[in-house]
C-alpha cells in the first residue's frame, strides 16, 4: 500500500508548474529548430527565430515563456492501492499547488482565471481552480500529466458530431484554415474521435500530453486507424501553407495526435484542440516516497540561435509618424518601434466603448497613438514589466471602428483581423502591427518603462503606457487593407503544391 502525504502533492504540483512555465518539453524544442532550419518564408522565419530565442531565455532567465501562463489542467491516473495521508480533498491539494506556483515569489505568473464567467468575470487573484480529471487504475502510484494551456489556443478549439460517413480529413482541413492564427502556429493538433460529445474532447486535451514523434511514426508506418490520420493530417495540414503565426510557410503543424474509442453507431464526434508555441506540460508520478524531482534540461539542448532584425527593418519613432508613413509601410514590412504605446486588451477595449457609447471623454486621449494588445505578467527584480507578447487582435474587432474614430493611429497585436477591422482600418487610413506570440519573455526586452495610466482595478488588463526600444513587429494589415494573413498562406500552400514540397 502506498501512503501519499499531503505535502508531497501540493509541492510537486506547484514545482512541476513553476518548471513548465520557463522550460519548453526538449521534442517541442527540436521540433520548432527543425522547421526553423527548413523554412524558406522569411517572415515566418523571423517568427521561428524568436520563438526559439524567447524560450532559451526563458530556460536561462527562469521566466515565463509566455505573458500567459495558461489555465491549468491536470489529469491524474490514481493507482487503486494509494491511500492518502491528508486532511485536504485531492481537487483541494491540486489547487493549493496552483496557487503556490502562480504566487511564487521569484517567478510570479500571470493570475488569467476569472469566476463568474458570464456576469462579473472577476480575477480569482491565483490562477485557481485547475480543471482536474480522474481516471481509476490498477496499481500503487500517481501518475500525473499536468499541463498550463494558453487562452489562445483554446479559443480555437473545434467540434462536431459528424455522420457515420463523413470525412475526418475533409473536416479537420476545413476547420484549420478557420481557426486562423490566434493559436500561435507552430504547434500540435490534439484530435479526439468516438465516444461521445464530452469524450471527444477529453481525448482532444488528453492526445496533447504526449511527446512530439511524427517522424519516428512515419519512419515506421502506422498500426491503426488513428496512426494513418495523424501522418495524412501532418502532411495535409502543412499543406494549407498558413505557416509560424500564420504569415505562411511551411511549417503549420509539428505533430498530429489522435485519440480514439468506440462511438454509437449514430455518430462520430470529433474535436480539435491545439497546442500552441508555448506548449507547456510534464508528467510526473507520485510512489511515496517524497515530491516528484523534475531534472531541469541541458541548456545545451535549445539551438545557438538568437533574434537580430535582418537590415532591411525600419526604425520608427511613435511619437513623430505621419499618416503619410503609415500609408507608406507594406504587408511583410518589418519595423522596430520605439517611443512610447499604450496597452489595452479586452476588459479595457470594453470600457472604452462602454465610455463612448454613453457620449463621455476617455480617461486617455487616443489621438495619435499606438495601441498594444497585451496583459504582461508582473515584473520581477529590475524589470520594467514581465513577459509581455500580444493577445489575440481578433478579439478587439468590434471596437476597432470607435477607436480609431478618436484618432488612434495603429493597433499591435496577434494573428489575423476580420472584415470588421479591416474595413475599419482601411476607412481611416490606420494599420495593424503583429508581434510574434509565444516569444512574450523577448519582446518584454525592448520595455524599458511601464506607467499604468487608466483603470488600474483591471491588473493585467489595466491600460499601460508602455516606453520600448527596438520592439520588432511585422505590418501585418496595411492602410489599404491588404492582410499578409490572407496573401501569406495563399501564396506559400500555391507554392508547397507546385513544386510537391514535402514537409518530414
Ligand atoms: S503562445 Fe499564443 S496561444 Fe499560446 S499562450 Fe502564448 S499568446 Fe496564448
């Protein structure tokens, strides 16, 4: 009988996240340098390049690898022999390991969970409560996968309830190209297929938790059903050209993971969940014989690479552009900002319009300005902020049109713009500026000053003035509207099917 102390399992929990949020999985690393070295879109090579530099920074600097540290799921596979020495509930132990890391005080993360999801939306304050799953099994440990998932990449999560006769591959290549790049390409696809609603979903998350080894599957052919759609997905989703962040390339997708199990004969439900380029997850078991040590990786394992903006970027001084050089500035242009942006996301975004709706003035003048995406972690020692990438634009579509109705001059964000914006952003002559999510640690660098300057009750979400140097970002939507989400992978999946390039 294995006895299971209370302190064991909180201090593994809160170790094992506290690792996951600096340290990337060494697959996932290989993997991001392979379709580094292969890619042949300079964009979404840059991209690559600073994914890869965030995360040996990140290794090094002992911070998190993205200004989202992610929701915490945990599964746990508890042996039928552990017996629990505690007086809290295990749900009760798993949360007290949430809220140790979260509040750690040499590595602070980003407290992203708010109760109340449909009234109040109010910070738990420690990133509390983890989303636990159990499983009962034979034995006499604790196995325990946990893992912090970004908001963006579960954002896109998919699901549908197909007919017995329905593609999965036609389906899975219909929903990728809508999911867009709010997700953080490159990264896994983790696809659940049977049972029931619930299930699909559960095997969708669960698929994730298992290292990246697409190559040693297709080296030696497929087993099973599951098997055969992960290497046709692997190949057919590189195909779509949609690339790092989606500015096309080659490399969409590192790995495919499918999960399977029986389904009624009136259904086949299927669901998507993907992994964004801040992947973060360990498995660990518990024998009792004390907390679970996480060996910490060889910093030799991340590639010798390091962010340096190639010679033809432009410098730009937010404080004295013109219309004249935002209207100069193309799709794929890579510029480095200096001066000084405001920040707002989507609480703040909401209150603004809020604010306008009701016919009274901002508490910030927007005229002029560049607004940032973000919610940055809490800054550390002499840090002018934390980790601090973008968040997804698409979420601020529907504030554009009123914002930039007071004057404001560009948005900086993630991932594609929608009809809305871009119309918006065509009409009055504006911009939208991309920085490279998941390399959160590494634009965090060029923020030499962070000043809240409106609705400090909003934490993350509060509007900052953020001072930079040299923070790179690529003209994603020019002033006439032209989107490098769009022209991007239309011309890199042209490119991958006229020349049969394969993507190993
Ligand atoms: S890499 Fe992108 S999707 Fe993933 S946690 Fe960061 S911002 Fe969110």
């Amino acid at each position: 009988m294995t006895v299971i102390k209370q302190d064991d399992m909180i201090s593994s929990i809160a170790d094992a996240l506290q690792y996951i949020s600096y340290y990337h999985p060494k697959d996932f690393i290989q993997a991001v340098d392979q379709a580094y070295q292969r890619e042949q879109n300079p964009a979404a090579k840059d991209a690559l390049v600073q994914i890869l530099t965030n995360s040996r920074m990140c290794a090094y600097g002992h911070r998190p690898i993205c200004q989202d540290t992610g929701i915490v799921s945990v599964f746990l596979k508890v042996g039928m022999n552990v017996q629990w020495d505690a007086d809290m509930s295990v749900e009760d132990m798993v949360n007290e390991g949430v809220r140790r890391a979260y509040l750690h005080p040499d590595n602070k993360l980003r407290a992203s969970i708010l109760a109340d999801p449909d009234g109040a939306r109010k910070n738990t304050g420690d990133n509390t409560p983890a989303m636990i799953t159990y499983e009962i099994v034979p034995g006499n440990t604790i196995e325990i996968y946990l893992a912090a998932k970004g908001g963006g990449s579960e954002a896109k999560t998919k699901f549908a309830m197909l007919n017995p006769s329905d593609s999965v591959v036609d389906w899975v290549l219909e929903q990728v190209p809508i999911m867009g790049a709010g997700w953080c390409p490159p990264g896994v696809l983790g696809i659940g297929i049977g049972g029931t609603a619930d299930k699909a979903m559960a095997m969708a998350k669960k698929a994730l938790l298992e290292p990246i080894d697409i190559q040693a599957l297709t080296a030696r052919g497929a087993t099973n059903r599951a098997e055969e759609l992960r290497i046709e997905l692997y190949e057919k989703v590189n195909q779509l050209g949609i690339g790092a962040q989606g500015l096309g390339g080659l490399t969409t997708v590192l790995d495919v993971k499918v999960m399977d199990c029986p389904t009624h004969a009136a259904n086949k439900a299927i669901a998507i969940i993907p992994n964004c380029a801040a992947t973060r997850w360990v498995k660990f078991s518990l024998d009792g014989s004390g907390p679970a040590v996480l060996e910490p990786p060889k910093l030799e394992d991340w590639p010798d690479v390091s962010y340096e903006a190639g010679d033809n970027v432009k410098r730009v001084d937010l404080q004295n552009i013109t219309k004249d050089d935002v209207k100069s500035w193309q799709p794929g242009d890579v510029l480095l900002l200096n001066g000084k942006m405001l920040t707002g996301r989507d609480a703040a975004h909401k209150r603004m319009v809020d604010i306008l709706n009701k016919g009274e003035k901002l508490p910030v003048d927007l005229q002029g300005r560049f607004i940032y995406y973000v919610g940055p972690v809490d800054p550390m020692g002499d840090e002018a902020v934390g980790p601090a990438g973008p968040t997804t634009a698409t979420r601020m579509d529907k504030f554009t049109h009123q914002v930039l109705e007071q004057g404001l001059m560009g948005m900086i964000g993630k991932a594609e713009r929608g009809p809305a914006a871009i119309e918006a952003i065509k009409k009055f002559e504006s911009v939208y500026l991309m920085a490279v999510g998941g390399a959160a640690y590494l634009v965090s660098k060029a923020i030499k000053k962070s000043e809240v300057i409106a609705f400090p009750e909003l934490g993350m979400e509060a509007v900052y003035e953020f001072e930079v140097e040299d923070m790179p970002v690529t003209v994603a939507v020019d002033s006439r509207g032209e989107s490098v989400h769009k022209t991007g992978p239309q011309i890199w999946a042209k490119k991958i099917k006229e020349e049969n390039i394969k993507i190993v």
